[in-house]
C-alpha cells in the first residue's frame, strides 16, 4: 500500500491527547495524520480516507481540487484496506475514538445508516445541499439519505447488465425464465452455458436477493424499516434462484463465485452468460480480444414479463466526519471530488459510473462507455440495499440463507430470513 503524508507541522496539544485517547485500537499510525489537520500558516491539509484506487482516477481527482481551491485547502489521500469488511472496520475504530484526522470518507452505499445513527457524520444541509442535490440519480441520492437528512453526497454508483456471447446467443434473453431455457438448450448441443452469478456467502449473494426480490414487486424490508417484508416476492424470487442452482446453467462452483470469478469464467469461454459490473467489458477486451468481439449487453433480465427488472445499486458515496476540524471546507472539497469534470475522469479511468444524470449525454463518456443508455437506464430504475444501522447483520444472515443456492427451499427460506431480520432488528446479534 503507498502511503501518502501531508505536510508535516509541530503537533498540538489536542493531537497529543487525542492520540492518547485513541488507544491501542488505533495504534500504528491511526492518528498520523492529526498534525496534517492541524492550525498553520499556508491551505489546510484535508485527509481524505477511501479504498485504494489503482487506476489513478481519484488522484488526479485530488490533484484537480487542489488547483481549485485557490490555496484554501489540500486534499491527502489516505487509502483505507482492500477489502470492504476492512475499510468499515477501520472506519469504524477511529471515529467511535473521535479521531480528529478525519475529514472526508468514502462510503460504501451501506453503511451510511449505520455512521449516521450513530452521529458520525454531519448532514448536508443549505446550499451544500442544494448543490449535492443538484442533478443527481435520485436512487444515488437514496444511498445517501437516512431519516429524511442527506448524510453524504453521491460520488460514483455502479449496477449490472447482462453479458452474453453473441455468437451463442443471437438474441438476448428479456427474462430469467428466458435465460435458464437458453442456458440448458446450449447444455443439450454440448455449448459453453453457464450463467455467472454471485452465489458466495458474501455481500454479493445479498445484492443478488435484493434485485430479485425488489425486481418481483417487493423489498425485503418495509418502509419504514422497522421490520420485514419479503412475503410472495421474496418466494418468486428465491424460487428463481433456486432454479438456477439447480439446472444445468448453473456454474458448478455457483456457491463460492464472486464478481472476478464471474469475470474470469466469461473470459475462460465456458460461460454463455454473466450478470455483472462495467469492469467486465474492459477487461475482456483486453484478456480475450477474439471473444471480446461477440461479447455484448442488454438490460438486466427480468423476473416479472414485461416489467423491467430493479437491478441493486452500489457506489461510493462522500461524507464529512462529525470529528473534522474543518467542516466547512471538507464540505467544499466533497463537492468538487465529485464534480462533473471528476466524474467524467471516474468512469473513463476508474470504471465506475456517475451519478450526476447529465454526463451520460456528455460525448466525454461514450468512446469507454458505449453501454451508457443501459447503465442510465438501469440506474434510473434501480433499487437499493435495505437501509438499517444493523445492515452488516442483515446481510450475512441472508447471505447465508442463500448460499449455496442448492439448499434454499423457498417458502422455509423465506420464513427464516423474516424471523433472521426481526432479531437483528431488535439488536439480538452485533454487526461484525
């Protein structure tokens, strides 16, 4: 991991005592960065926490905001861990510490809830507001609200298409019964088939759950989310993942593939479909430029005839620690790492989406999205994960209802995960 220091100055006070307060929990460099934050001639150094970005999108993000702020502030980035569990959890420890480091966070599209419960971020309000509103996908704007306040604004999203070969299947499947019966006629004449699906016992089998159930009519929790809901739409759905796990279309290691696994069957030419993230496209292009020709996309299948599915969305979404000791102009630094020229760099470097509606008319973005229409349209129509301060117990429970596949027995899987949701949502198991 390259770590990145900001500009060194004598340590203060309150750094020495709230370096001491932090404790062993946050030992090893946990509050490195205090002095960085601190009072001092020239810009404020802001210390930005997100996952590690390899693509070099969020540094020349970074270096962008910096030319722009007119010498107010700088942006220094420091990388959270690989690993999603890793980042929250790292997250997590410094601010239940009140480290005073923090500035702004890269959330995932999950844990909003949960860091604004618990009165760790600061809500958007006033012309900031305004402004992270302005424009953007209203389901990136629901990733990032919670009881009723905006607690983050929207900085890249993401959803799935339907990838398929061409040159097996000249015409893509509009529905998941369509698919399977494509899928197990390809078995039959002894073709590549499989369909690749996050089927692990991981968040992905979880997203998975969500855009089938919610693409059936229903969620998984109610309004309000103060309990369940699941219900008919939950047993079409899991009746359809059954299906799969159990037909010849399923990939034989369904239960512990993730997103790369996908991607590296499809690549591998034994798969006819896979449901996954825009990375897949550039990557094959890349990996197998022959098969790269007859790999195309098409809307996320659907589970209803006729009724276009609601693919779960997911994404990035910026935060200002309740703990900074430059709000105002962490709040100013939000807004321009995720401004339109930012965006535009996210999606044609980093992979990833944007979420202000208007770049997916900007010529900008075609030459390395020629999908674009379909990722605007399956934003458009999205759905989002449930949102709870105890999602991390809510999504490994139904994860582990749902993988493997094979044991799922609808009705029975539905019944479990309602009494699984109640208890987490009466606090009867801790969030990892």
């Amino acid at each position: 991991m390259i770590k990145r220091k900001g500009r060194q100055r004598p340590r203060s006070r309150f750094c020495r005592i709230a370096s001491a307060a932090a404790g062993i929990a946050l030992a090893g460099g946990a509050l490195s960065a205090c002095t960085s934050a601190s009072a001092g001639t020239g810009p404020v150094s802001l210390n930005f926490y997100l996952y590690p970005d390899g693509s070099g999108a969020t540094d020349q993000a970074i270096s962008n905001c910096n030319a722009q702020s007119g010498g107010k502030y700088t942006i220094s980035y420091q990388m959270l861990p690989q690993a999603s569990d890793g980042q929250r959890q790292q997250l997590v420890r410094r601010l239940a510490a009140h480290d005073p480091s923090i500035d702004i966070m890269g959330l995932d599209v999950t844990w909003e809830a949960e860091f604004a419960e618990a009165g760790w971020i600061v809500p958007w309000t006033g012309s900031n507001k305004a402004q992270a509103e302005d424009g953007t996908l209203k389901p990136a704007l629901q990733t990032a609200t919670w009881n009723g306040q905006l607690v983050a604004v929207p900085d890249n999203t993401n959803t799935q298409l339907l990838w398929y070969r061409s040159d097996l299947v000249p015409n893509p499947p509009a529905t998941w019964a369509q698919m399977i019966a494509d899928a197990e006629q390809l078995a039959k004449e002894g073709k590549p088939h499989y369909i690749e699906i996050q089927g692990a016992q991981y968040e992905g089998a979880t997203v998975w759950l969500n855009t089938m159930v919610t693409s059936a009519g229903g969620s998984i929790l109610n309004a309000g989310a103060s309990g369940p809901s699941m219900g008919a739409p939950a047993v079409k759905a899991l009746s359809i993942m059954k299906q799969l796990a159990d037909s010849p279309a399923a990939d034989p290691s369904l239960s512990v593939q993730m997103e790369n696994q996908n991607r590296l069957a499809m690549e591998a030419g034994t798969a006819a479909f896979e449901l996954n993230y825009p990375f897949v496209y550039p990557s094959m292009k890349m990996d197998n430029p022959t098969l790269f020709k007859s790999f195309k996309w098409a809307p996320y299948p659907s589970v209803t005839p006729g009724v276009p599915a609601k693919v779960t969305i997911g994404g990035i979404d910026l935060a200002v620690s309740a703990y900074s000791q430059h709000k105002d102009l962490a709040f100013q630094a939000a807004l321009c790492l995720r401004d339109k020229q930012n965006q535009i760099i996210g999606a044609n470097i980093g992979g990833v989406p944007p979420t202000i509606a208007s770049l997916y008319n900007d010529p900008a973005l075609y030459a390395d999205y020629p999908f674009h229409a379909d990722i605007l349209s399956a934003l458009q129509n999205g759905s989002v994960r449930p949102q709870t301060p105890v999602y991390q117990v809510v999504s490994i429970g139904l994860s582990h209802q749902i993988s493997p596949s094979t044991k799922i027995n609808p009705q029975a899987t539905e019944q479990t995960m309602v009494s699984q949701i109640n208890d987490a949502l009466q606090s009867k198991g801790l969030v990892p």
